[in-house]
C-alpha cells in the first residue's frame, strides 16, 4: 500500500513538473506572416517582419508546426525566431 502511495505521489510530481517547465515564449516574426487555417489566398491577422510576439504552446495543421498566440490561432514555426533558451510545450 505505502509503495503505490509512493508510484502515484512520484508520477504527480513528475507531471507537475513537466507542466510548470513548458512556459509561454516570446519571439520575432523574422518575415512577414499570416495566421494558420485562412482560406486560400487570404492573409489572415498578418504580422509584419520584426513584430515581437509572446506564444503559449505549439500545435500541428496539415502537418506543419504552428505557435500558438493567446486567443488568436497559430503562425507558422519557420516564420518565428524564439528568443534564446525558450522552449514552448504543445497547447
């Protein structure tokens, strides 16, 4: 009984943990760039080259990595220079 009690309490550390190093980024658009999911030859919220923008996680759409912005959708991770020592978990 005191063993199990051990395993869960160890793997609830664990995931709180992993949860608490995944931390919001900020980073530059290093072209200009359109949000993911417009529709065809639509440029959906489009950032300007040099825009600093904070992101909350990264997400897949039509096997292409996004970063996510708080209420906003995804941009294109090719499109984003994050700022040195950053790493954003998946939203």
């Amino acid at each position: 009984m005191l063993a199990r009690l051990v395993l869960i309490s160890g793997a609830v550390l664990l995931a709180l943990s992993s949860a608490a190093s995944a931390r919001d980024c900020s980073g530059t658009y290093i072209r200009r760039s359109c949000m993911m999911g417009a529709a065809d030859g639509i440029c959906g919220y489009p950032r300007e080259k040099g825009t600093r923008e904070d992101f909350m996680g990264w997400e897949m759409q039509d096997g292409a990595r996004g970063y996510v912005v708080y209420r906003m959708g995804a941009y294109p991770a090719k499109d984003i220079r994050l700022d040195p020592g950053c790493r954003l978990g998946k939203y």
